[in-house]
C-alpha cells in the first residue's frame, strides 16, 4: 500500500499540549521535497528526493526571546537545528525552516522548544519499489505518418510511410518527479534481428511535477519491410510492448474489400438520406452511390486513388463521376462522389468502384432478378447480373418478407 499522506496545512494545536503561557505557541507544521528543481508540497517523500524542508509556524510571547537555537526538529535519534528563523510582519506569527535529507523509512517528526514538545507529524517515505509497482503505461499507441495525417496502426504500406511517432500516458499515484533518475526509454528494433534503437525519453518539469504525463518519441522511418517492435522500458524494467507490420503497396491493394454499399437519396427539399435498398423515387430529385470500403489486414492505415464510375447502357467507357484518394484502415470508410439528377438515370444501370482500372464492386440500379419455374418444373436462368451487397440486401429483405408470409398463414 501507498504510505499514508497526512495533510497539515492548516492543522492547530494550541490546545493539545498543556504549556505555560510564556511557552510558544504552535499552530502547523508543513513538509514538502525538493527534486530535479522542483518543490513539492504534500505528497510521498520519495527515496531519491534531494531534500527534505518542514516548516513550523509558532506565535512567541512579546516577552520571550528570539532565538532559533532553542527549537529542534527530531526524526528519531536525530535531530536537526532550524536553517533560518523568520517573523510574519502581517500576524506576529514566527516559521522556522528545516531542512534534511530523507530519512531511510516513514517516520514521526516532532517540534521541541527547549526540550519540550510543540508538535508532531508523519513524513510518508516513498520507496522505489512501491513508486515502480504503481506506476502505470496507459494506451501505447504507434502512429504512422502519411503525408499530412497522422494514424494509429498496426499495419501501414511501406513505400507510403513518412516516419513513425510511438505515443503514451504515464501516470502515478503520486507526482512523476521521482522518474527522473529511472531511465524512462523505447526500445524499438525489427524483428528480423539488427540493430536497437534506444530512444530516450525526458519530461518536462511542469509534467514531473503533475501525475500524469503524455509522452511521445519519434524512431527512425523503417527503411523496408516487416515487422517491427516497440518496448516501453523503465531502466531494465519492461512497460509496454507494440507490434508494427509494412506491407507493399500490391498487398494492400489485394486486401481492399466492399463492405457495405447504400444509396444516397435527396428529396425535393434538399434532404439527404441514405438507404440500403433503392426505394420508389416519387419525391426523390437526386440520386448516388455510397461504398464502404475496408481492409482484411489487422489495423490497417494506408491510402489509394479510388474512382467512381457510372454504368451507361451502351457507352463505350462508363463516365467517370469522381477520383479521390481515400484513407482506408481495417474499419468501413465511406466513399461518395456525390449525386445524379433522377433525370439522368434513364441509361445508368448502376454505379461501379474502381482501382487503377480494377473492378472492386459494383452498386446497381435494378433489383436482383427473379429465377422463374416452368409448370413442368424446369428452372429459367435469369439474365446475366452482378452479385454485390446491395443484391444481398435485396436477398435478405425478400426472404424475411417470404417468412413472415408464412409465419402468418
């Protein structure tokens, strides 16, 4: 358990010792550490803390005298003589200041005047162990760089790739100062075998004060293929361990897939709605295709120049409705190149997606035939058409329709 921190800020005592009125007066005692140039108020003294200050805060007599030398600090056996003594001109009131290095464990300092006690408190000590059991390496992540973006992954293209940038929260019950000595680092190195890159990682003074710090270190780009490793390490101690993985351009393109496409649907009043199924278009002006588009590779981040194309009855080469580039990760990413006036479906008979001139899918116009039976119990082939999800739709909602037919027969 985390050594208990006693909070004396504004604790009075001028009751709980039985002194003479000529005795002085105690009112709090404070305590806090210095570390990496930082004064720390309240919290755990940790075991590499380059000092520790107490302050006692008494009222003296008008007719006492002034004099330091007759107040001590004792910490067990030891004892320890004020550094300085100093008036409150606002109260009256007098601190004394401490100052001593940290005792080995959590121990009881008590105030004397002349030999008699004033006051005591705890000094919670925090050992290395306990500061390394709670500290905690909180959502590791590694991001990949891709022109302008910046994507959490697991897998990225190579030849696309611009650096990585490995992220993550640090956090402690107590302040972070005490890591300052602990060699915080990432280890990061191919699976493949070869050299470790020891990337060092320092915080700032205003993160070592707080609990919580995010941290970030930047290795260098991969310079081919493969798998990669990321280690989270305090000093011999390991953290957090992430995997990364690049792939070629070839690999990912054979990874894309169509998840799901809808209809993009805009009413005469100009709201847009989507739809799996092409509806009746009475009160519909404008009509598109949407396809979700995804990767089968495990966290994917990777871009590629999508087009959209119109099917034409009779054309040549179906016209070309947009060409972007898409970021696609391992989730659906919506591509729509917008919509067409209904005016201008007469010919269309769907609406194809594209990859450097590979067919991905296909979002068609017309619904998904029907097989037909001849009274001799012959099958008719339906004309010839292409499957997509949007076909499966249509499959799905006529066999759903077919089971609540005879579920209420």
């Amino acid at each position: 358990m985390m050594p208990s921190i006693k909070l004396l800020r504004d604790w009075a005592m001028p009751d709980l010792w039985p002194l003479n009125r000529i005795s002085p007066q105690p009112q709090a005692l404070h305590y806090r550490y210095e570390k990496a140039g930082l004064i720390l108020d309240n919290q755990a003294i940790p075991w590499n803390a380059e000092a520790v200050l107490v302050e006692g805060r008494v009222r003296l007599p008008a007719n006492q005298r002034r004099q330091k030398a007759d107040f001590l600090l004792r910490l067990g056996k030891d004892t320890f003589s004020p550094e300085a003594m100093r008036r409150d001109e606002d109260d009256g009131y007098h601190r004394l200041f401490f100052r001593m290095k940290v005792p080995a464990q959590t121990t009881t300092a008590e105030l004397l005047w002349q030999s008699r006690s004033l006051g005591q408190m705890t000094l919670p000590i925090l050992t290395e162990e306990e500061f390394r059991k709670h500290l905690t390496l909180q959502m590791p992540s590694l991001h990949v760089r891709l022109g302008e973006r910046s994507v959490v992954c697991r897998t990225y293209v190579s030849t696309e790739c611009e650096g990585l940038v490995a992220t993550a929260l640090l956090a402690s019950p107590t302040s972070l100062a005490p890591i300052k000595d602990l060699d915080l680092h990432v280890e990061f190195c191919s699976e493949r075998g070869g050299p470790v890159q020891k990337l060092p990682l320092g915080l700032s003074s205003s993160q070592l004060k707080g609990r919580q710090a995010m941290i970030t270190v930047v290795p260098r780009k991969p310079r081919r293929m493969g798998a990669w490793q990321a280690t989270w390490m305090l000093g011999d101690l390991p953290l957090a361990t992430q995997r990364i993985k690049g792939i070629t351009k070839r690999h990912f393109q054979r990874s894309l897939r169509i998840s799901e496409t809808r209809f993009v649907l805009q009413n005469r009043k100009g709201e847009v709605t989507l739809s799996r199924l092409l509806p009746d278009l009475d009160g519909i002006a404008r009509v598109g295709p949407c396809f979700l588009v995804s990767s089968c590779e495990q966290g994917m981040a990777g871009t590629c120049l999508l087009q959209v194309r119109a099917q034409v009855n009779g054309a040549v080469q179906s016209p070309l409705l947009l060409e972007q580039e898409l970021l696609i990760t391992d989730g659906p990413s919506p591509f729509a190149p917008g919509t067409l006036d209904v005016a201008d479906l007469g010919d269309v008979s769907g609406f194809e997606l594209r990859l450097r001139g590979q067919l991905l899918g296909i979002l068609p116009l017309t619904s998904a035939p029907t097989a037909g039976f001849s009274s001799e119990g012959g099958f008719t082939p339906p004309a010839d058409f292409v499957w997509s999800p949007a076909a499966d739709d249509q499959l799905s909602d006529r066999l759903g329709r077919l089971l609540n037919e005879r579920s209420e027969r």
